[in-house]
C-alpha cells in the first residue's frame, strides 16, 4: 500500500502530497531534466551492468572450480561463499569502507564497483552450481577424450550446461546492484552518487515530487528483473 500510494502521488500535478491536484505527468519530465538525477542515473546503470559482467564471469568460473573440487574443499569453499549472503549489507559495507581506508584508495566510483562485484559475485555461484551438479560430471572429461581442448570445453561443454543458470545469476547481480544503498553509501563518496544514495541525501532535506517518480521507476523497472528472475528459476526446476 505505501508503494501504491508513491506511485499514485508520483502522477499528482501538485506538490502536495495531502491534496489530489489532478493527473499529470509534469514529475517524469522534471525527472528527466534533472542534472543530477540524469548523472546519478548513468553511474548506477554503468555500476549495475559493469558489475554484473564481472561478477558473472568470475561466479562462473568459480562455480566451475568449486564444482570440481573433493566433497571437503567443495564444502569449506561454499560455506565461505555463502558468509557475504548471510551477513547484514551494514557490515559488508563498513568492512569494505576500512579495507579501502587501510589501503589508501580513495573512494569513488572505482571502489563502489570493487563492492557491487564483491557482493554480486556469491550470488552467481549459488545460481551456476546447482545446474552443474545436475550435469553429467563425465561429460567434460568426455570431451577431452574426444580431442577437445580445455578451452573449447569449457566454451561449448561446460557453458552450455549451465547457460541458464548463468542468465538468472546476471540478472540477480544486477537487480541488486541497481537497488543497493547500504553498501554504496559506504564506498562511495559525496562527489559519486548512484541513485539510491542520491535519493537518501534528497529526503534529508524534503521529498520532492521528482523523487516519488524516480522512485516508482526504479521499483517498476526491479519488479520486471524479479519476476524474470523468477520464471527462470521456476523454469529452471
């Protein structure tokens, strides 16, 4: 009910939020010819999709490496990756703050991407690892014995498996690095702002109309994300 309430106020013609002014789509083109919502806009969207490539490749090829590995590493490597799923996004966020302070890097829009990969990145092995467990596990050695390189199994064997796993775990990772503040307002600072913090630093000051539009965007276009997300995964089972 709250969201249906921003999404209805975000088409009022009038700055209050008390009183229906009438229908209007005056907030989307104020939206769009925002300066800094147009720049924070092109930093999540570059963040979010920069960040699911990475992450995708390493989590698969991680995925890959753990799956081959013996039952008792496999384990130990699966119980480390699932720790950043289960820790609270305020610890993941203030531990990377310190890490990029304890190195000297200066926060920006380079260590807000080192984060996004770094939370992505589980999520695509927990979604790449159950097709490969219920690939055939001779069936990459099959190939080699065929005359395969390494390299053509893993692209055209391997890959192919677990295609499907590898498409929900992307759109995972950028579902939530387009809707990630926590961590973003630990590793970023005030000169990159993607739009969550951008929104976080508006309503300190008030809610602008703007920011009831922008808002029913983005929970527009991640509902869509997540009900792909989904149905590939229903598909998938």
């Amino acid at each position: 009910m709250p969201i249906l309430v921003l999404i209805v106020q975000s088409f009022n013609a009038g700055k209050s939020r008390a009183k229906w002014e009438g229908f209007s789509f005056r907030w989307y083109g104020a939206l769009f010819q925002s300066v800094s919502i147009m720049d924070a806009l092109k930093v999540t969207l570059s963040v979010a999709l920069l960040a699911t490539v990475i992450s995708t490749i390493l989590g698969t090829l991680a995925a890959i490496g753990i799956y081959s590995m013996k039952k008792r590493p496999q384990s130990v490597m699966m119980t480390m990756t699932n720790l950043p799923n289960t820790m609270p996004d305020i610890v993941t966020g203030i531990s990377l703050m310190l890490l990029f302070i304890f190195t000297r890097i200066n926060r920006g829009y380079l260590t807000m991407l080192m984060a996004h990969i770094t939370f992505d990145t589980p999520y695509v092995i927990l979604s790449v690892m159950p097709k490969l467990k219920q690939m055939n596990k001779h069936t990459y050695e099959a190939a080699l014995d065929l005359g395969a390189t390494p390299t053509y199994a893993l692209l055209h064997v391997l890959i192919p498996e677990c295609r499907q796993g590898i498409v929900t775990g992307a759109l995972l990772a950028f579902t939530l690095s387009l809707d990630d503040f926590t961590v973003s307002y630990f590793t970023t600072s005030p000169l990159v702002q993607n739009l969550s913090t951008l929104i976080y630093s508006a309503a300190r000051r008030g809610i602008e109309p703007t920011l009831n539009a922008l808002s029913a965007l983005m929970f527009v276009t991640l509902l869509v994300l997540l009900l792909i997300v989904n149905h590939r995964t229903e598909e998938r089972n």
